[in-house]
C-alpha cells in the first residue's frame, strides 16, 4: 500500500493502536536520528489511507524524555504525511476545564529542560517561526470532529510541557496556574516544533485526566486515575479520527507547509555536505 496518508496519528498514553485499520502494513523508516518509538503502521480508516505511530513505544516503554521524538517525526515525514493529530492525556490548571473534558490548545509553553529541540544543526542553521505552535486548519478540524462525539470540547488554551516523568509538586502546579497556562503534559514539546521543522500541519487533541495536584478538595493525579479517565476517552478519540480522516479540510494549502521556506540563515556555500544529506527531505529550499 503506497497511497499517500491524509493523516498522521500520534497515540500517547492510552491509544496505543487505531481499531478498523485495514490492509495493515508495519514500516520501519531509517532516519539519521535511529528508530521512531515504534513501527509506523499503515493502513486504510473507512476507505482513507492513515499512518499511526505509538509515542511511547508498543507497551508504553519510553518515558516522555527517553522517546525520540526527532525520529518520530522525520518517520512520518519519510512515509509522506502532511497532517499530524497528536493525542495525549493533560492535567487541568483550570477548575473549568474538568477531568473527561478535552482541549485543542492554541499555545505551547516548553518548560523541558534535556531534550532534542531541532533538526537544524551540525552545519545548517535555522530559526522557525513558531508563534502560533498548533496549525490553525488542523485545530479547526479536530473540533469539527469532536462535535458530534459528545465530548465536552474546549477550543483554545494554552499547554505547558514539563520535563516528568515525575507529577508537579503544589508549588510547581500553582506557579503554572499564576501565569495563567490551562493545561499540563509531558510530551507536546519539543514534537510540535519538530513538526513545524519539517512542515507538517500538527494540532493536539488533549485528554483532561486530572487537575495535577493544585486543586485541595481533589485528590492528587496518579497513573491509576489517568489511565481511569482515558479508558472512558478512548472512544471518543479514536471516533474523533475517524471523522477527521473525512475532512475534505486536510487537502487544504496552509502556511506550515512552507514553514521553513525563508527560515535557514546559513549561508548556502557553507553547508556542509553531511548536513545536506541529513536533512535531506527537510532541507529543499
């Protein structure tokens, strides 16, 4: 199966494959970077060609800093996606956003401190833009397709990624609440500046499951009551991708695709050679 895939799907915690997939194929892309989390698995979702990859590895064996998120993306830009979904589970910052509710961010905050942050290095320097983190066109199909699952949808907010794997102390929680950020992860950074990078439209779907520990007449969050609240999501996340694989939206131009186009400040005869073929289908301007 060759077909071009009208979407790519991250699977955080709690979505570790895509049910109904058809014509399954396993690919394993060779990228400068090593391997992806896990195999990109490739199929057909009522009728339309999809490419999923399992963040966390198959059985969620990666902790947010250990996945390799520069070879996670380069592998869905390798088999030819142009769209990203990522799904991953959030705490709440906010006593309005409630646990089982889901939010589509439109900002990013990068509290990590000791992870890969960029493709271009090592001779081929470039500066993306990046303030507005979450492609536009793919937040607007995200909430076309939770409208009719249901869900309580939260359009617009603002994520902190933290480096974990460790849960937020009170002080930490609290801090993140006075500089009025909504939601907290582990993973969204550096993978949406990555794919900004290698020009992918990229949006996140964001599974509250907790209100982390700042909230005193809620108990602290634990794996027990996040995995408790995305088994009751996952259903409606996997219909909210089936509706987005529908939407004629995902064939539309957009900026992100030509993200990098005036981006690199090297000088074009200073370019190493090596950077050149590492970058290879990232580098074409």
């Amino acid at each position: 199966m060759n077909e071009t895939p009208v979407l790519g799907v991250i699977g955080g915690s709690g979505l570790y494959e895509l049910p109904g997939l058809t014509n399954v194929q396993m690919v394993h892309p060779e990228t400068p970077y090593g391997k992806a989390s896990a195999p990109i698995v490739r199929g057909q979702l009522d009728g339309k060609p999809v490419a999923f990859l399992a963040r966390h590895g198959i059985g969620h064996i990666y902790n947010p800093t250990e996945i390799n998120y520069r070879a996670n993306i380069y592998s869905l830009k390798l088999v030819g996606v142009k769209n990203v979904v990522s799904i991953s589970a959030c705490g709440s910052l906010r006593e309005d956003f409630a646990p089982g509710e889901i939010v589509i961010p439109d900002q990013l905050v990068d509290f990590t401190r000791g992870r890969e942050r960029t493709f271009f290095e090592g001779g081929l320097v470039a500066h993306v833009g990046a303030a507005d983190p979450f492609c536009p066109n793919m937040r607007q199909i995200a909430r076309n397709a939770l409208s009719s699952t249901g869900a309580t949808v939260h359009y617009g907010g603002t994520l902190i990624t933290v480096e974990g794997p460790r849960f937020s102390t009170r002080a930490e929680s609290n801090l993140y609440r006075s500089w009025g950020i909504s939601i907290i992860g582990m993973t969204t950074s550096p993978e949406a500046y990555l794919a900004r990078e290698a020009e992918l439209c990229y949006c996140s779907i964001a599974h509250v499951t907790d209100y982390d520990v700042w909230h005193v007449s809620e108990a602290p969050v634990s794996v027990e009551m996040v995995v408790r609240t995305l088994a009751k999501n996952t259903e409606v996340a996997r219909q909210s991708i089936r509706n987005m694989v529908q939407d004629a939206g995902l064939s539309a131009a957009c900026s992100c695709q030509i993200a990098m186009a005036d981006a690199v400040i090297t000088q074009p005869g200073a370019i190493t050679e090596s950077a050149k073929q590492r970058l290879g289908i990232l580098y074409k301007h």
